[in-house]
C-alpha cells in the first residue's frame, strides 16, 4: 500500500495553494465517504546545495486509520519509537530510510531542509521503509505531522490535499460528484 494505495480518489487545492482545513468535515460528512484525511503535500530540499528534492508528506499522526491509509507498518512504533516525543516536539521528522542511508543519516541526527518557509533544522525520529511512497521515491520521502507540515508548507489552518476513502458499498463516481 503506497499513499493514496486504499484512497479512493483525492481532493486537491491546485498547485501553490491551499485550503481551509474546515474542508474536511464537510467532505467527510458527503454520502459515502468512510474516511477524509487531511493532508499537507509539499516539497523540501536538503540545505547542502544538492538540489535532491524531497517529497513532505503531512498527516495526523493521531489518527491511526490514516496513517494506516499510507504506512502498512503493523506497530507504528516501527517507525517512531517515541510518539508523544515525536508529537510534542514540531521539528520531528520521519525520513526515508534509502536517502538516510545514502547520507549516514540516523535516528536522533539532525537536518537542515529548505521549505517554503525557509530552512529549517529537522530532528530524525523514524525512519521509513523502502515501500510504498518511500519505495517509489527512493527514500527521498519526509513525514511530518500534519500541523507541523502546516508550518512549513502552508499555514496554520491550511492543507493542501484531503484523501477520501468511500464505503465499499459506495460509487467512487457519484461520491466524488
């Protein structure tokens, strides 16, 4: 299961922009969904002049039926040993376990990216396995939650992507119009 890999269909703002986080419940609440998940998709590079894009991925990571959606992780703590820590601490980030390889990065180090926002130091928490998403990216995947990913990608209140899952006895076509 990569992202999107059980989505139905998504739910995208357009490229550079944004949309009220609010937009959730309101799709959530269309006949036939089962599951609207809030995303920040974004993009970030190392501050090393590399150039090495990085696709960021915010989600809730309180919310396991969405982490789920992208992550076929059985124990969450697979991937981040510390939750709570990972949760109260906004420079936390998961990292592709490819991309930390290649660059002798590990749980607990710390990385300089370039977002939106700026650059910005980073702490590893976790590191993802190389499937699904990490898989097709070679690694070259950051996982924030979906708040701290608002901070650097977006703005407060502001995602960028809702993933809809619809009920298995729902139509993808008359859900999605």
């Amino acid at each position: 299961a990569g992202v999107a890999g059980r989505a139905s269909f998504s739910v995208g703002a357009g490229e550079g922009l944004a949309f009220s986080e609010d937009l959730v419940e309101k799709v959530a609440a269309v006949p036939g969904v089962k599951l609207a998940v809030p995303l920040v998709r974004g993009v970030a590079f190392p501050d090393d002049g590399s150039g090495e894009l990085l696709t960021v991925h915010g989600v809730d990571l309180t919310q396991d039926a969405a982490v789920r959606l992208y992550h076929t992780a059985n124990n969450a703590r697979q991937v981040i040993p510390d939750a709570l820590q990972f949760l109260n601490t906004p420079d936390s980030i998961v990292l592709g376990r490819e991309f930390a390889d290649r660059r002798q990065l590990h749980r607990g180090d710390a990385i300089d990216l370039v977002t939106p926002d700026g650059v910005k130091r980073f702490t590893i928490r976790g590191l993802l396995d190389p499937e699904g998403l990490a898989r097709t990216l070679r690694g070259r995947l950051v996982v924030m939650d979906l708040y701290a990913a608002e901070r650097a990608c977006t703005a407060d209140g502001q995602i960028n992507q809702i993933d809809v899952v619809v009920d298995a006895a729902a139509d993808v076509e008359t859900t999605k119009n």
